[in-house]
C-alpha cells in the first residue's frame, strides 16, 4: 500500500474543497472580464486588420491635426468642468457639513437627486430649456423683454461643460463633505481663540485639511468629462465641437477603424492611469484630516445671515440640475409638439401610451434598461463579495493581484473599455455583439470594482472569530460565506446592489458600441429619438426611467440607510 507524504495529502484535500474551485473559477472569469479586453485592445493598437506588427495605427490617429485638437479639447473640457463642479460642490459641502445653514437635508437630497439623474437626460432638458431658437427660456426672455433673440446657447462650449458639470458636482461634494466630517471644530476653536475670524478660520484652517480630499475628487471630474460620450454626443456634435469622444466613436463608422480607435485612446488610457496615481497619492495623505479622530467634537458654525445666501445658492443649484429639467421633461412628455409651450390644447397622454403599447422599440429599451441593471447589480455584488472574502481572508493564491485585477476597471474609461470588449468579444470565437450578455459582461467589468470595494470594507470590519468557530465544527468556506458573511453585510451589499443598478441606468458610453436592434438601452435610444427631433416621446422615456429609478433608490434609502448612494468608504 502506498503512503503519501503531508504535503500530498494537504493538496488533495485543498482539490477536494468546492472553496477552492469557486474562488479559482472567479478568478478565470476576472481574467476574460478585465484582463482580456484590455490587452486585446493594447494588442490591437500596435497591429494591422490583418495581425501585423504596425505603427500605422498610431500614426494614423494621431498624426492627423484635427485628431490632435479634439484631444485638446476635452483636455480644455476636463479644466472647464472640474472648475464649475468645484464651485458647485465645495460651498454645497460646506453648507451642509460645517454651518447652521436652514435646509441642509434638503440640500443633501437635492445632490442625491442630482446624482440619481442621467446626464443624457440632464442633457436633453437643457437642450429643451436653452436651445438657441426654441428653447423656453429664450423665449420666455423674448416675451418679457421683446428682444428679437434670446441670450442662452447651450449648444456652446460652455453651455456643454455647464451641464456635464451639473451632473458630476456630487462627486466633489461627496468626497469634500466626507473629509469635513472627519475634521474635529477642536481645531477651528483654537484658531478661533487666536484672534481668527470664522471665515479666516475656515479658508485657513479648514479648506486646508481637506484639499487633498478636494483636489482627489477634481481630479476624478476631470477624468469623467474627458472620458464621457453622452452629453458631448447631444451637444459638442451639433456645436460642431470635437473632442476626443466623438472622434473615437467616427472610427466606428463605415469602414470600421477599430485599430486607430484602440490606437486614439491610448493616450486617455495613459492620462487616465496618471491620474488616479496621484489621486490615490493625495488620498493616503488624508489621515491628517481627522486629527482628532472620528470621536472629535464637531458643531456648525453659526455664520450669521451669510446661512441665507448659501440657502438661496442651495436651492439655485437644485433649481438648475434638478428641479427645472426634471419640469421642462414632464412637460415635453405630456406635449403634442414641445415647441409649442405650455396651453390646455397641446397637453396630451399619447406619448405615454404610445411608449407602452405602441412604440415596441422604447418599450423594449426600457425593459432591457432595467433588465441588464438589475443582472449586472446581481453579478457585481455576488462575484465582489466572493472576490472581497477571498482576497481579504487570504484563500486564493495573489490576493494583492486578484484584488488589483477587481478593481482595475477604474483605470480604464467607459468608452475605451467598450473598445477592447468590441474586439475581445464582438467577433469569434465569441461572436456576441449585439446580444444582451454582451452588454451586462460590459457593465459588470464596469462597475465590479464599485461591489468589489464596498464588500472589501464590510469584510475588513467583521471579525473572524465567527467564522473560525463556522470552520471549527465543520463549515466550509462557502458556507461561513454564505451563512455567516453575506447576512451580516446585508446592508452593505443592498446598498451596493442599488449603486450600481443606478449607475447602469445611466451608463451610455460602455454600450454605445456594443448594442444591437434588439439589445438597445434607454441611454443608446436617446441618441437616436434626439437625431429625429422625437423629443416628445424622448421626454417621456426619460420620466419613466426617472421613476423606475427613483423607486429603486427609495428602497435602498429604506433597507440600506439614508446616505448609502453619498456615503464614502
């Protein structure tokens, strides 16, 4: 009879655990998910159509003088808009964190909503609210003061990082909020017994600890509106302005270019990855942000009447992101003709019932919304608590490297992601392009690093002394997962269930490419429905959305906490 050594019999019986099996599945299923499409699209930038070492690519996309300038206008763009979110979100931060301004919950609210709301659809309203001909503040202008034109143009250089900035503000504010929160009054006391006013204490003493947290979430806007195809899609194209977006997407056209596509984006990569570098080098430095720690006493400033003009300044920017399209949408969704203003005799249902039971196509793309959300929420938060666990708790070989693949999708923008699935996925042996699971295997590379981090800070927190006593009296790994993990992070995996349903909703620029007739979403739909001039029933796609999304949202506000979609870990 044979005997076999320790270390045989050790390997065995590590094969023979299903643990193993799954975490070593996840980890096959990391490498087609992220590795594969990134190195495919690094591989087809330096190659022919054919599979030739070239340069050729690169000198055809780059090489080219208006190829340059729209690379230099979304660097110009990126500046523009992170100048406005920064004037947008840090007062907002402000207000809400350090003062006794009135209303600060509904402040709060205010950025949550406008969060939750598509910048297409942020897009599209201000199209129908600052249009240079129809739009219904010049002509509302053109009534009161008789002027034979109205003074607003969105479609401007200005007018398009005003909106983009509109709809990406609350990242400052989230990320400037949290770090005033950590910021304990003891040390605005003490410069307050020196002699220092409240507002000299804040510009000196407060402002100061949390710049880092500031310039970390600028630069993260920055990154987002170089990167974003969207709104540029329905303002920067018509404004005749290129940027580095659209120029992508013209490769796309007849005859495909998808080598000079892979070839232009190599430089937003590299940018993009420069970037979060030194994001993530400020944002080790914040521990010296909360000096006090988190039991520091910390009381608003009473900043006297000054609290009423952040109040007013509040509620204007809750007028402009969210309060005033979401009016001008619900009221071009009950409109026979939008252009035609508000009267009794232009109201009409139709639009709504023409989406339900008549228009298959936006019916259908509402339905695939929801339906590719939902499938990637699910996906996110099962494979991120596994990956979370696994990693955390040291079960797979590399977990330092399993983790860096997880989350190595933040690196890489929406849309140049979606060129390396198009060439990773769209032809054979895969042959998936324009089919549903295409579209929800680019969400979920997407977005997993967002379940990935919410389940490795709720796995940190727990203490293993459980799951030790699980494994003692004969658990597996899966079940100590299963039955002991995952319910004590319920909250923590609803929350991030919610945050990526919703930000799939809203997600254009990963799908743009890669949908079909069949599989077309609500935020691809919007680019054509705005083409026809169809704004109508563009306008009450978008309110059902906002509804469904709405919905959503409250039952995660319910389940999971107030803050969980503004909250940073």
């Amino acid at each position: 009879m044979a005997l076999h050594p320790p270390a045989v019999r050790r390997a065995a019986g590590r094969l023979g655990d299903p643990s193993v099996w799954l975490f070593g599945a996840l980890i096959v299923v990391l490498v087609l998910l992220v590795a594969n499409p990134i190195l495919r699209l690094v591989w087809d930038s330096f190659h022919t159509a054919d599979g030739q070492w070239s340069l050729q690519s690169y000198v055809q996309a780059l090489g080219r003088g208006r190829h340059l300038q729209a690379l230099l206008n979304s660097l110009y763009l990126g500046v523009a808009v992170t100048a406005i979110a920064l004037a947008l979100g840090v007062p907002l931060a402000l207000a809400v964190s350090r003062t006794n301004m009135p209303g600060r919950g509904f402040t709060h609210l205010s950025v949550l909503a406008a969060f939750v709301m598509p910048n297409f659809l942020g897009a599209i309203a201000w199209i129908l609210l600052a249009g240079p001909n129809a739009g219904w503040l010049n002509r509302l202008v053109v009534e009161l003061t008789g002027v034979l034109k109205g003074p607003f143009n969105i479609f401007s250089f200005w007018g398009l990082a005003f909106v983009i900035a509109l709809y990406t503000y609350p990242l400052i504010y989230v990320f400037t909020k949290s770090a005033l929160d950590l910021v304990s009054t003891e040390l605005e006391d003490a410069a307050s017994i020196h002699g220092a006013g409240k507002f000299q204490t804040m510009a000196r003493v407060t402002l100061p600890l949390v710049l880092p947290s500031i310039i970390g979430a600028a630069i993260l806007i920055f990154l987002e509106a170089i990167a974003l195809y969207g709104t540029p899609a329905l303002i920067a194209i018509p404004a005749r302005i290129n940027l580095a977006t659209t120029q992508i997407v013209s490769f796309f056209q007849y005859p495909l270019q998808v080598e000079q596509a892979a070839a232009f984006s190599m430089p937003i990569l590299l940018l993009t990855i420069v970037m979060l570098m030194l994001q993530r080098r400020l944002l080790a430095r914040r521990g010296y942000v909360s000096v006090s720690g988190k039991g520091g006493e910390r009381r608003p400033f009473d900043i006297g009447w000054w609290k009423w003009l952040l109040l007013a300044y509040s509620g204007l920017v809750a007028l402009l992101s969210v309060v005033m399209p979401l009016a001008i949408l619900l009221l071009a969704s009950v409109s026979k003709a939008w252009g035609k203003g508000l009267a009794l005799d232009n109201l009409t249902w139709d639009n709504f019932y023409g989406i339900f039971f008549e228009q298959l196509t936006v019916r259908s793309a509402i339905v695939n919304t929801v339906l590719y959300s939902g499938a990637t929420a699910l996906v996110c938060v099962g494979m991120g608590i596994c990956i979370a666990y696994a990693t955390q708790r040291r079960i797979t070989p590399f977990p330092v490297l399993v983790q860096f693949l997880a989350l190595a999708p933040v690196a890489v923008p929406g849309l140049i992601l979606a060129i390396g699935l198009y060439a990773a996925y769209a032809g054979p042996p895969f042959s998936l392009y324009g089919m549903g699971v295409l579209i929800v295997i680019a969400f979920t590379t997407r977005f997993l690093p967002i379940a990935v981090a919410a389940s490795s800070a709720g796995v940190r927190a727990l203490n293993p002394e459980l799951e030790e006593a699980v494994r003692i009296l004969g658990g597996s790994r899966i079940t100590v997962l299963t039955r002991v993990v995952a319910p004590l992070l319920k909250k923590t995996l609803l929350g991030a269930f919610v945050l990526v349903f919703v930000i799939c909703t809203k997600e254009l620029s990963t799908a743009v490419f890669l949908t079909g007739p069949g599989s077309r979403v609500v935020s691809v739909l919007t680019l054509d429905l705005s083409e026809q001039g169809n704004y109508e029933t563009l306008a009450a796609m978008g309110v059902v959305l906002v509804v469904i999304v709405t919905v959503v949202v409250a039952i995660g506000m319910k389940l999971a906490g107030r803050d969980f979609m503004l909250r940073r870990g």
